[in-house]
C-alpha cells in the first residue's frame, strides 16, 4: 500500500487558516471545467459554494489554493510576516522535491511576491554531479544524488550543506552535514553549498504513514548520514577534499611540531582521527587528548602485566622479549616527546625574555613603561601572588628555572606581596619581588623545621642608570632579611614556619650593571664570568648577595637549555 495521500496537509489549512478556497481546472469528455469551493471547518457542510463550470478561457489543468485569515494561535506566532520570508521557507522546505524534478509546477503567489517553482530552485542549481550508491550492510543500498548550489538553497535550513532523506519520492526529513564532510561553503570563491537527496528501500519501508519522519532511532539516521558523508568525501566532492585535508594536515603538522607529545602517530594517521570539521590547533588538541590519555593507560596496563609476570612464579611467553621491547620503546617514545614538548617551551619563555629585555632597555632615558617592566617580572613568576595559595594553583605557575634549575617545581614563594601578608603579626607594606622559602623542592626539605635556607631576588628594569642617591643594593637586602628575622613567616593557611638563627640567606638582585649602580658595587667581588658582581653577608647575617645582569641570566639559563636540546635531538 502507498504511503501519504492522507489529506493530513488539507486538515492543516482549516486549522491554521479561517478562509480556504479552491479552484481547480480539469479536463473531460466535455472538454475543460474549472471546479470552485470553500473548504471550511465545522461538524457539517465543510464544502460551501460548490459550483462546476464549463472552461472557456483555459486549456491547461491545474489547481489553485487561496489561503487567508490566519487564526489566533500559535502559527499566527510563528507564521513569516514578510512574503520575501515565506518564500524562502517554502523553496528551501520544499528544495529537494523541486531539485528532483518530483513536484508538480507550482506558482506561489503571497501579497505581492509570486514564484514558479521548480524554475526557481532549479535557478539555484551550478551543477548536478554523479548518483553515487552508498553501499551498506544494515541498510542495503542508498542512492545518492548530488547537487552543487548557491548559498540560498540552504538560507532557511540549519547548516551550508545538506543531506535530504527522501522516502516515497516525498522528502521527508533534512539534515545538516557540514561537521561530518568538514567544511561548509566551497568552491574557488565559496560561494557554493552542497545538496544531496538519498533514498534507497529501506527508507521507503521505514518512513510513517504521513511521510514526516521515519520510524527508526536518531542513532540510525546519524549512521545513514555518516555513511553518505563518507562517500561524499571520497567521490562526490573528491578534488574539494583533498584541498581541504591538505590544508587540515599542514596546521596539524604545526601543531605537532609545537606540541610534539601529541605526534603518537603519523600526521596522516592522527588526521582520520580527529572530527573531519577539526582545523584548528585548539580543536585537533581535543580530539588527541582523550587518544592520548587511552594510549597511556594501555601502555601502564601493559607495563603492569610485565611486571606482574615477572613477580610471579609463571613460567615467561616465548614473545615475553618482544613484548617487554615493545613497552619500553613505547614508554621511551613518550618521555621523548614529552621532554621535547617542555624543551621547546622553555626555549619559547627564554627567545621572549631576551626580546623583552631589549624592548625595555631601548626605552628613552627617563621613560618608563611599567607594562613592559611589570611584564618581565610577570613572565619569570606571577606578580601579586602566594605559590601556597590553593585558590590560584593555575596562576602560580612559573618559570624560575630561569633564575635556577633547582626551583623548577618551587611551591612555597611570594611574589611582589607585601611583608604584613607574609610575616605574623606585621603591618609592613614593603614588597620583596620575589620571596622563596620552599620547604620540599631546591632550597630545603619538607617538614625542615626551623628553616635554614632562603632565597631573596630583585629585579630591576634592565638599563636603568639612575638610582637614588641613598640607594644601597645592600642596604635593602638587608632591611628585607631583618625583618624575616625578627618575625616568623605565615603560610597561606596560618602554620607559622620560623627561621634558624643561622638560616642562609641567598640574596639576588637581577639588574644591568650601569650608571649608579655601577658605582655602589665597585668594591664588591667579581663573580666567575667577570660580569656579575657578589657580596657575602658577614655579622649577624650568613649568605650571600649576587648582581645577576639580564643578559648573563637569559644567556645562563640558554645554555643550560641546550643540554635538554640536545637531549632530544633538535
């Protein structure tokens, strides 16, 4: 039994429309009649002003519906106010019945706008492609017929390009499919989209009795849809593919570069892995990370299995060698792109530091830039904050490895905080740059107790020249460190950590030696490259206070970033 010709659209006019009128013009033994009613709504008599009249002017059939007076509801709502709306519904509801050729002549007259359809839509039409058959095994065969348009045949659809699921030669349901073939406009200019109508018996079988949906799950027209998608890649839209997937492999191959953990596979290989609308490094990231996350947890189960066998009294595979390779190459694959990811990110913060310490230096005598100065600062160790503090984990993170290797992982640190938030009992607003006391990582152990070793370390804007006159680069270092002595330090959370009375103090200032500076550490001791100048604490005070120059820390901490580089063999 054919499915459709319910007259459930007819039943749709008298609910939306208070006036309905029809005339139709037929032909018979008696030549050509034209038939006229008013289709109304009620328990009786829906027909009124029925008449047949003999055709005098007319030789061609046809049918001609007046719909007026919408009804106070919701379709009143949601009904297009402008004709210019409502045609375009009309042609994009209808685009795959009028592209096919499967509908009747239509002219769709609205206030005083008039279309001819299909030589409207067929107008939309820059070229037909090959029927391509989609070939599947829960569904049967698919027929795929393939259509290149200009934009405005998708203006009021969901999405560029197009899948229509067509059922009975009725369109039944359309959905987007940009996201499963990549890309959306096309063409030298992209100024086309892509339409295609399939069918097939299985779509026929499942389609409800008044053709506006399917019986089967979304789960199955997401399946139709994914395979029709896949033949759209490979055959219809071949050459557009390519082009685009080439483009998606060289910002992958980018991506990689930068960021080498990811590069578990070829580029090639990594690329069929990600979603085909992926071309952007932050989305081929999202894709790959839950990849990555799988492969270590396969590498950890395997590693474990090894592990677990030789602990046992099992007696070893005759593959056991094979397969205990296979995991320590895996595991050695990853440290090395994981170590060349981290490489390559150090020697990023330190090519952006030494362009930064230029651009400050180039300023005008006399001129600051507190941005810029604030920014080298900021770019060695976040400003205005504790490393303690469990609410700004994320923005604690740091690179003073720039200043030493050993406080790579520093947690206990207070950078440009004043002393009143840092010591007990204080209310001093003077602000060291950068305060470390870590107790666990470089400067001491965890649990060390008083503490024995701290680190002081201020910076100065590279090139500055003029210090005041009363400016002593010891003098505050040690009105920093009599402070730290007189009152114990106060962890974010409130624990008191006292200092040692013999504690060491490792005191820097990080500066160039120019200008008045030049002059206040004259008599100071030249440090081991010549350029940097050292004063140890003497008296009440063990340690040291060490002049680092910009120039010598960036350089000092570029050469011990090539031992990584040439670790990983960059």
């Amino acid at each position: 039994m054919d499915k459709g010709g319910k007259g459930v659209g007819r039943l749709l006019w008298l609910d939306m429309f208070a006036n309905v009128h029809i005339q139709s013009t037929f032909k018979c033994e008696e030549g050509f009649k034209t038939r006229s009613f008013d289709f109304s709504l009620g328990n009786s008599q829906q027909i009124k002003n029925h008449e047949i009249i003999k055709s005098a002017s007319s030789r061609k059939t046809g049918t001609i519906v007046t719909l007026s007076g919408i009804r106070q509801s919701d379709y009143l709502k949601r009904f297009p106010v402008r004709a210019g709306n409502f045609t375009k519904h009309f042609g994009s509801h209808f685009f795959s019945d009028f592209i096919l050729q499967k509908a009747p002549k239509t002219y769709l007259s609205i206030s005083d706008k008039s279309l001819n359809f299909p030589e409207h839509i067929l107008k939309l039409l820059v070229e037909e492609r090959d029927e391509v058959v989609v070939e599947t095994e829960e569904y049967g065969d698919l027929y795929l017929k393939n259509f290149i348009c200009l934009p405005a045949a998708s203006s009021d659809l969901e999405g560029d390009n197009q899948l229509h699921y067509i059922a009975n030669d009725r369109t039944v349901v359309s959905r987007k499919i940009d996201g499963l073939i990549g890309f959306k406009r096309f063409g030298k200019t992209e100024k086309v989209v892509f339409h295609g109508c399939v069918s097939g018996d299985f779509l026929d079988k499942t389609v409800n009795q008044e053709r506006t949906n399917f019986t089967f799950s979304e789960a199955i027209s997401k399946d139709i849809a994914k395979a029709c998608a896949k033949k759209i890649r490979k055959k219809v839209l071949k050459k557009e593919t390519r082009k685009f997937d080439g483009k998606r492999k060289k910002t992958l191959e980018k991506f990689l570069d930068e960021y080498p953990s990811f590069g578990f596979a070829s580029s090639k290989k990594l690329l069929s892995r990600v979603p085909k609308n992926a071309v952007k490094e932050e989305q081929f990231a999202r894709a790959l990370i839950p990849l990555r996350i799988r492969r270590d947890i396969e590498r950890k189960k395997t590693i474990q299995k090894v592990v677990d066998l030789l602990a046992s009294e099992k007696s070893v595979p005759d593959d056991f060698q094979k397969e205990l390779s296979k995991a320590v190459e895996d595991v050695k694959q990853e440290e090395q792109r994981q170590l060349t990811e981290y490489v390559l990110r150090r020697k990023m913060v330190l090519d952006v530091l030494d362009v930064l310490i230029r651009r400050v230096r180039t300023l005008a005598s006399g001129k600051r830039d507190f941005q810029l100065e604030e920014s080298l600062h900021e770019f060695i160790c976040p400003m205005k904050i504790r490393g303690d503090d469990p609410t700004k984990i994320e923005a604690s993170d740091h690179d003073l490895w720039v200043l030493d290797e050993r406080l790579v992982f520093s947690k206990y640190f207070a950078s440009d905080v004043q002393n009143k938030k840092i010591l007990e009992d204080s209310e001093d607003d003077d602000r060291p740059d950068l305060f470390l006391f870590d107790r666990l990582h470089g400067l001491g152990i965890e649990g060390e107790e008083p503490l024995t070793r701290v680190m002081l370390v201020e910076f100065k804007k590279p090139g500055k020249k003029s210090y005041q006159d009363k400016y002593l680069p010891n003098n505050q270092i040690l009105r920093y460190i009599a402070k730290l002595k007189e009152q114990s330090i106060e962890s974010y959370d409130g624990e008191p950590i006292r200092l040692a009375p013999n504690c060491v103090f490792h005191c820097f200032i990080v500066a160039d030696i120019v200008g008045n500076l030049k002059d206040h550490v004259a008599s100071w001791d030249v440090t081991a490259n010549g350029r940097g100048r050292w004063l140890p604490l003497r008296g009440d005070y063990r340690g040291s206070i060490e002049v680092i120059q910009w120039k010598d820390l960036v350089k000092d901490a570029m050469s011990r970033n090539r031992g990584f580089i040439a670790a990983v063999g960059l």
